[in-house]
C-alpha cells in the first residue's frame, strides 16, 4: 500500500527526521540486504535467480515497509531505479537507498587485480584506474564500493592477498591512499561521478592463522600499529567515507565488536567521521564466535562498540534493536549516533536531491572507449619482468616466423579478468592469444595448444555460482594426447610463449591454499617444452607467487602479468614485442617455496646474522625473487647517495638526493626505491624499511636526480615498551635502488633535543 510520502525535495533537517523514525525504521537505516536477484537479471527488469526469488521479495517488503537503509549486488539501472521508487515514494519518510556492490577492480571495464596495480608503484595510475571505475558504477546507480582492501598479506597462502597490496605499510598505505582518492573523486566525495570508498578488513585480517580465510589472528602491538593499521589510517586521511570491518578475532577480542578498535583507534585517535559497516553476516557472527549469546545480544554488542551498519544475507540480527533498546541492552545514543552517520552519507551523495539513475547516460558511460584505454595502460604499468637471460625479451617479430602460444589460460577470457567480478563483458575481454595474434597479424603463423586442463578445485568455489563456474571437461577429453599435443607442437615453431598460474576461482575469498604450487600438470608441461630446444618464454597469470623455482633456473625470460583484466591481452602482448618496456616491481617478497612463509624484506635482526640466508638446511632461506624486485628493457645506473644535512634533530628532516641514469638506448621505467634502517635505539628496528619511492620514465642515456624527504614521520615507530610513538636520536642507514637488495648507501645523525 503506498503511503503518504513526508520527503522534501532538498536534504532534511537531520535532527528533526531522526526525531521523526520509529525503532524499526532506525533499525532498518542500519541494515543493508543482499538482494542477490537482481544479479542474474539478463535484461534491466532484473527477474530474481532461482531460489533467490522468496529473499528478494522480503527485501522489497522491508524497503516498502522504510526498514532497509542500503541494498547491494543490484548493478542494472532500471532495477535501481524501480528500488529506489520503493523507497523514495511508498515510504512514509522517503529516505533514499544507498547501493553498494564490489568494485574492486573495475565494473563493466575491468582494470587487473588490485594485487597488479600494487605493483605498478604508480598512484596516480591507481588514482585513474579507480576513478574510472567509480565512474562506471556511479553511472549504473551504484554508491558505494567495498574497497579498497588495504589488509597486509604476508601469507600468500590468503587467497584474499589478491585483493591488497602486499606485505608492507608503507607501499599499502600509498596505494590505500590512491584508490580513495580515484573512488570519491578526489578527498571528499564527489555526488555526481565518484562512490564512497570503504577500506576493509578493519583490522588484521591478513594476518589470519595459516593464512586460512576467517581464521583467528593474534598480533603484537608492535605488528598492529607499524605493519597492519598505517595502510588504513592512510585510508581514512585521504577521506574514505566508509570502513567495513573484519570477521575474524583479533586477539581474542571479534573485530566487528571491538569498541577499541572502533571508538578509540579509528574515531578517536584518526578522527574518522564516516559510517562503519560490518562485513557480510559478521554481526550474527559475533554469536558464532561465543562473544554474544544470542542475536540480539549481538546487535547490541556490535552497535555499541560502533558498528553503524549491518551487511545481512537475511535475518538481520539489527532488526532486533528495537528490543535490545528498550531491555538497556543497547544503548539509544549510540543507535541514533549511527542513524545520523548513515544518513550524512546519503545527503553527502546527494541522494535526497537526485537519487534516480539517467538510464541512457548510464549505457555512454559504460561505453566508453577510454576506459579500455585506461585499462590497457593499467595492465601495461603492472607486469612485473621477473627473469629475462640473454634479451630473450622482447621478441622481435622479424626474427620468427613461427610461434606457440601453449597454456589453457592463454585463451581463458573468464581468467583474464581475475576472480571478484560479476558485471564485465567478455567481449570487451582481450585474451593473451588474441593479444599476440592482433599485434602480429599474418607476419607470423601463430598456434595454440592449452595442454591439459587445470583440475577444478578439491573444494569448489561457492562463488562460482555467481558466474557460471567453470565449464565441465568433456566426457571424452584425453589429458595425454592435450599434452602430446602441446609439447609436439612446440617442436615446430621458433618461439614458445607459455602461460601458466591458476584458474581465477583458486585465489580470492575463499580460496587460500596449502601449497605454491603450480596446479595439475603444468610443471610437467613446462619442463616438457624446454626439453625441446625452443626457446620458452613463460608468462604467470596469478594473484599470489606461486612455486617457480624450476623456471627460474630453466627458463630465459618470466613475466608476470598477473589477472590482466579487460585489456590484458593487449596489454601483454605490447610488453612481449618491445612496444612497451616493463617497469613494475614485486610488492611482496618471492618465496622459493612454501616452506619460507613468512619472508619479509623488512625483518629485524637476531642470532647470528651471518646465518641469515641458511636458516633452514634443506633450502636457502633467500627469496627467489626480493621485494621491490622487476626487471626492464632498459638498463639503469645509480650514483652515490647524499644526504643533507648530514645530521638533524629529531624533529627535522634530512633530504636524501641521488643520480639515476638510463644506460639503455630505448626509453624505460624505473621504480627508485629508498629504504633505512635505525641502527640503535629504544627497540630493534627491521633491517630495511621502504620510506619512498618514485616512478620515473627516463629516455635513452638521460639521468635525473631524485630526491626523498625522510622526515619524522618516516622515523618514528610504535614503540611496545613505551606502548607509544617515539623517535629515536640515532644513526641511520640510506640505501637507494631498484629493489630492497640495493647497494648504494649513505648515512644520517639524528641527535637528541
């Protein structure tokens, strides 16, 4: 039954709409649903998914009834729009939806996994990726992205690594800083093309035991305040409007109930004054966790610690408030504290004043051309060139006439794309193989053999059923003749180009692993191939460092592209004939096998330094690949550092400069690190600390000085004896270069006052 609308055309007076809400309809402003139908829609009328038919329909009663504040997986303009009149004009307050959905690395276009653009060391890159993305969504009528995801991950065996930027704060924090910016237009949110940022997982969760999704996670406060928070507090300086929490225990304490971490840390001591979210079902989880004893308890427990909205599959444990209020077991203030919070939100989107979607505008924006642009040169600036003996790369496409493409991801759109997307085009997707046969055209014959099939996962997917899954194998598949087929077929060409890594379903939520590995028989095939006297270049399609200790002896040239997204192909192919030079750079040490986990570049040192690289006696505990690490097709030469001055306070900063010339006769990238390491002082301090870099393009023979400003805030440290920051008078250690191996290396005083 429609109902009396009390809605004004312009932004309400808050304290009076508040004053205006019935318990139920506070409650349902904090209660965002899955409304998991309108995902599968095939056309814009959005028909409800098998199954999903009965949800949705409760869904729209609780926005009829004005007890929904927020919806998410609804991604068709016309299904939003028709939500949205629900809640704009059969409602008795009319207070607008917000609509959130994963736009973790891209909508329609999609950009390569977050994990790639980490290793571009590039924000402004990241900045434009993400600003292009929040345009896209923006247009369909989306609101709100679940991301960035800024947890550090220094268990690779966490599928959800993919989703960060690797294991150090200080890169984290930067690229954290970057996509809030290219989500909300800037700092604070533009109402017209950017969506709210919300950072996540608030707080550790890539820290969990074994690095199994959801698992407990205990960190020191060392580890919590200098490793896992500054990536988020830089989050929530460059302006996110939005946080969403953690499901696991952080030192015994559910994060999403955690008034410490919520109060004290994140409204307290950063000033963060946007709505916090829970993660999916994380509220009913505080009762799973034996933290509450029931779900109203739960609601209680988590709005007063400062959990604003409730993300719910069904049942919302936030539906019970109203009770919870009325026993004293939550407390009002804070329920109203939290009304107000989402509701600022809105009126800062502009929703009150024009919260429908322009329909036509939504499908020129999604098509775009320069956003495939942006996506290319996204993938271009993210390929990290791992190995590269004797210039077998580029390839010049003068000196072959024949070449193999081998590898069942070569030619997978749906990989290509990388796992946590729902709403791309697949025939916007450009596959490795069709990059390469579109840049060489009929100047040489190009081949293809996937090989065997990449067994399924022991455990399926549960996501797999947003997106088809993958295809089934054919009843009469030979997994032996595939393999024949392919080495055989490498015999006959001048050049093989083989792709391996994992299906995109193996890595993500959801998808942690016990091994490196590569899966099923791609090691065999690899070694097969090479076995054969052509030239190999292999290309890695991952999410995570897989197992390449074979390759890294055996094979001349390893590029890492990672999930590529829409332009990948493109993207890979321009790399692999020279019209691009790769400059990206590892943001997570390489481990040589599982067995190492965790390595990290910036550890502290202990007994026996000199026992360093041996402390396991049946492999070298020396990464594969270090931290930082990326080849180029040019080559680059660093002077002597200085500093100046050479000694300060320890309220001053020091400005370290240092010459850097391109040695090559081609134009390349460099990605100038600059690590430190405090020799003594009031706690040991990890050997190397990233405390800058820069990207740089530098023409054939050019050189350029660099400069780095190393200033308190890059020295100072949470200190767990103190319990607090400190900065400490010492002598410190200057390397820059291209890696966390560096070489070249000054010195600096800090005195005392």
């Amino acid at each position: 039954m429609t109902t009396t609308n009390e809605a004004t055309a312009n932004p309400p007076d808050l304290d009076d709409l508040i004053a205006r809400m019935t318990p139920a309809e506070k409650a349902g402003q904090l209660t965002q649903y899955f409304y998991l139908g309108a995902m599968a829609g095939a056309d814009e009328t959005a028909t409800p998914a098998e199954g999903m038919a009965g949800l949705a329909a409760l869904v729209e009663a609780s926005v009829r009834a004005g007890e929904a504040g927020a919806l998410l997986f609804v991604t068709k303009p016309a299904a939003i729009n028709r939500l949205q009149r629900l809640a704009r004009e059969e409602t008795r307050l009319g207070i607008p939806l917000l609509f959130g959905f994963d736009v973790i690395h891209g909508l329609r276009t999609i950009l390569p996994v977050p994990i790639a653009m980490a290793a571009s060391w590039d924000p402004p890159l990241i900045e434009e990726g993400q600003s292009m993305a929040a345009q896209e969504a923006r247009a369909v009528g989306i609101h709100w992205t679940f991301a960035p995801m800024v947890d550090i991950a220094r268990d690779p065996r966490w599928g959800r690594m993919i989703e960060g930027a690797g294991e150090d704060p200080y890169l984290g924090a930067a690229v954290a800083a970057a996509q809030v910016r290219g989500f909300q237009g800037g700092g604070a949110l533009d109402a017209f093309t950017g969506v709210i940022a919300g950072p996540k997982h608030f707080a550790g969760y890539g820290a969990a035991l074994g690095g199994r999704d959801y698992d407990e996670v205990n960190l020191s406060d060392s580890e919590l305040w200098n490793v896992y928070l500054p990536p988020f507090e830089a989050a929530i300086a460059a302006g996110a409007g939005n946080v969403m929490t953690a499901y696991m225990d952080l030192n015994g304490i559910p994060a999403t109930g955690n008034e410490w971490l919520l109060e004290h840390v994140l409204r307290g001591a950063w000033g963060f004054d946007g709505f916090v979210v829970s993660d999916s079902g994380a509220v009913r989880d505080l009762a799973t966790h034996g933290f509450a004893k029931d779900l109203g308890d739960a609601a209680a427990r988590a709005v007063n610690a400062g959990v604003d909205m409730e993300k719910a599959m069904f049942d919302a444990a936030y539906t019970r408030l109203p009770a919870a209020v009325e026993m004293g077991a939550a407390d009002q203030r804070a329920v109203d504290a939290s009304v107000r919070r989402v509701l600022t939100a809105k009126v800062r989107m502009g929703l009150f004043d024009a919260a429908y979607v322009d329909e036509e505008r939504a499908r020129e924006v999604l098509a775009d051309p320069t956003h495939r642009e942006i996506a290319r040169r996204v993938a271009e600036r993210s390929a990290v060139l791992l190995r590269n003996e004797g210039n077998l790369l580029p390839i010049d496409p003068s000196n072959v006439s024949t070449m193999a493409v081998i590898g069942g991801l070569a030619d997978s759109k749906r990989d290509t794309l990388g796992p946590w997307v729902f709403d791309f085009d697949l025939g916007e997707t450009v596959t490795v193989l069709e990059g390469i046969r579109n840049r060489l055209g009929d100047s040489v014959r190009v081949s293809h053999a996937p090989g065997p099939l990449i067994p399924p996962r022991v455990f399926p997917s549960p996501f797999d059923r947003m997106d088809g899954g993958p295809a089934p194998i054919p009843v009469d598949y030979d997994e032996d003749a595939e393999f024949r087929r392919a080495v055989d077929l490498a015999t006959e060409v001048d050049i093989v180009v083989m792709v391996v890594g994992e299906n995109q379903n193996m890595i993500g939520e959801l998808a942690s692993r016990s091994s490196l590995e590569l899966p099923g028989r791609q090691l065999e095939l690899l070694q097969a191939v090479v076995a054969t006297g052509t030239p190999v270049v292999l290309v890695v399609m991952n999410g995570r460092p897989l197992d390449l200790r074979w390759a890294a002896e055996h094979v001349g040239a390893i590029l890492d592209i990672w999930y590529p997204g829409t332009r990948g192909g493109e993207a890979t192919a321009g790399i692999l004939f020279g019209d691009v030079s790769p400059g990206g750079k590892l943001p997570f040490t390489w481990p040589r096998t599982v067995g190492q986990v965790p390595i990290i570049a910036s550890h502290t040192l202990s007994h026996g330094p000199g026992e360093q690289g041996r402390r396991y006696w049946d492999e070298a505990s020396t990464p594969l690949f270090p931290f930082g690490h990326g080849l180029s097709y040019g080559t680059f030469e660093y002077a002597d550092p200085s500093v100046s001055p050479a000694s300060a306070p320890r309220d001053g900063t020091v400005t370290v400069s240092v010459e850097v010339t391109n040695t090559s006769k081609r134009e390349a990238d460099e990605v100038v690190q600059l690590y430190i390491h405090q020799r003594h002082g009031s706690a040991s301090r990890p050997v190397r600390e990233l405390k800058g870099f820069q990207r740089v393009t530098l023409g054939a023979g050019e050189s350029r000085t660099i400069q780095f400003a190393i200033g308190p805030a890059e020295r100072r440290y949470w200190n767990a004896a103190v319990r607090d920051w400190v900065s400490d008078a010492s002598t410190f250690d200057v390397w820059v270069g291209g890696d966390s191996t560096a070489t070249t290396t000054a010195t600096f005083e800090i005195t005392k006052d």
